[in-house]
C-alpha cells in the first residue's frame, strides 16, 4: 500500500505540473497574439531619449528639414500594412502642428518589423527668440492594441541590460545656436578636436570654419567632416585665436572661462 500511495502521489505532482504548464503556454500564445509597438531608441546616436534640433547650424536657405523616429514592432510580423500611431503628448508639448512640425503617416510594411516615421520640422521667424518642444509616443490602436511602457537597452552587464527608455521622445527645436546633443558623447569629435563646450568657443568655431552643419558626434553621417577636415580645422583654430589674443587678451567664454583648444 505504501508503494502505491508513494505512485499515486508522483502522478498527481506530475498532472498538477502539466496543468500549470499548460497555463504558463496559453498565457505565452495570447501575449504573442497582442501585437505592440515601440520607438527604437537603439538606433539613437548619443543621447537617447531627446534631441536638441537648431536651423541656426543649417544654411540660411534651409527652411524644411526632417527627423526620422524609428519604431519597431514585439508581436509576429503582418500579412498586412500597419499604420504606426506615433502622437504627440500635448501636455508635454509647445511646437504648434502645422506650424512648426507635421508628422507624415507612416506604416510597417507587410512581413516587416521596423519602420521610421518622419517628422518634417519647418524654420519659422519664432524660432529666433524661442525654443519649442515637440514630444512624441506611441499610442495604442486596433493594429498594435499592446501598450508598451518601457523597453530595455541591448547592452547588457551581468545579464541585465544597463538601462532603461522611457516611450517617448522629445524634440526641442530652435534657430538659435546650440550645445550639440553629442558635443560630450563617447568618441565624439567635437569633444576630442574642440575641449569643453561653451557658446563663445562654439561661434568661433563656426565663425573660423565657416561650417554650420556637423552631424552627431561631428563624424556619424555623411554631412560630416572628415578626419583629415577636422584636423584642419583645429589648426585654423589654434591660428586664429592666436591672432585674437595677440590683440585682445585672452578669449573668455559666457561662464568667466578662457576659450582654449586641446593639444593633438
């Protein structure tokens, strides 16, 4: 008797361990059905959830220009196009639709899981004066009815990615001149070939270059400089700072600092 109860006993276990399995797997298909979107901060350079757009580092000609956001889907791939529901945060946001941007509807294609959402961003005479904010996330939809909070960075440290994005994404835009969102990011050219940011040393820089256009990092798209460009940049910088103290003393910045280059 006390061998068939010992039995009996393994094979309740067993059932009970079947049945919550069966469980864990039906709850695991129903999440898979949910299809959800996010914005792919991955594909971000330098600082990830926000970036800092100024036409006053275009040309005085460029009155449209357009910021890509790139989503991507969790869920299986669609036999179908799916429109994404990128939206703006009106609470959090000061641009004016029509105005100063127009986000162009944009879908995943069929049988595809990424996609970018173009954001047209328009130079207008406020933007000399002020600064406005566009804040972007996704909203839920009959397509992508999974609302997603937060997603995880792909680089990880003992297993665990290093950190977390929050949904959205801020967009401040100006025609004013600005601290580049890159300037201090890692491997960046601005900070490598240029020191410490300041404001003063930015507008000489563009004043002695003649360049308004950078990229991230100064090295990270195809309007870029080269290495061998920034390096000729560097000396024109040396010399001409030179000539102004020769002149003036010492260049000082808005924060009390003297205006100085670093030695390659």
């Amino acid at each position: 008797m006390k061998t068939i109860f010992h039995i009996h006993k393994i094979q309740f276990l067993s059932l009970i361990l079947l049945l919550i399995m069966a469980s864990c797997k039906k709850e695991e298909l129903m999440y898979e059905d949910k299809a959800g979107i996010y914005i792919d901060k991955e594909k971000f350079v330098g600082v990830r959830d926000s970036t800092s757009y100024s036409f006053a580092e275009k040309a005085n000609t460029v009155m449209l220009d357009t910021i890509y956001i790139p989503v991507k889907i969790s869920g299986n791939m669609s036999p179908v196009d799916r429109i994404v529901p990128l939206k703006v945060d009106e609470n959090l946001t000061t641009a004016l639709a029509g105005t100063h941007y127009q986000i162009l509807e944009t879908k995943i294609k069929a049988n595809e899981i990424t996609g970018r959402v173009p954001i047209l961003i328009k130079r207008t005479a406020d933007l000399k004066a002020k600064q406005v904010r566009l804040y972007v996330k996704i909203a839920t939809s009959a397509e992508f009815p999974l609302q997603i909070m937060n997603t995880k960075t792909n680089n990880t440290f003992n297993g665990e990615p290093v950190g977390t994005y929050v949904p959205g994404y801020l967009i401040k835009l100006s025609d004013q001149l600005l601290k580049p969102d890159t300037w201090d990011a890692s491997g960046s050219w601005f900070k490598l070939f240029f020191g410490t940011y300041s404001a003063t040393k930015y507008k000489f820089i563009i004043d002695i270059t003649g360049r308004v256009v950078w990229g991230p990092r100064a090295r990270d798209s195809a309007e870029s400089p080269t290495a061998a460009q920034m390096y000729i940049y560097l000396a024109k910088l040396v010399s001409a700072l030179y000539e102004y103290e020769k002149v003036n003393g010492p260049m000082i910045d808005e924060t009390g600092n003297q205006v100085t280059f670093p030695k390659l």
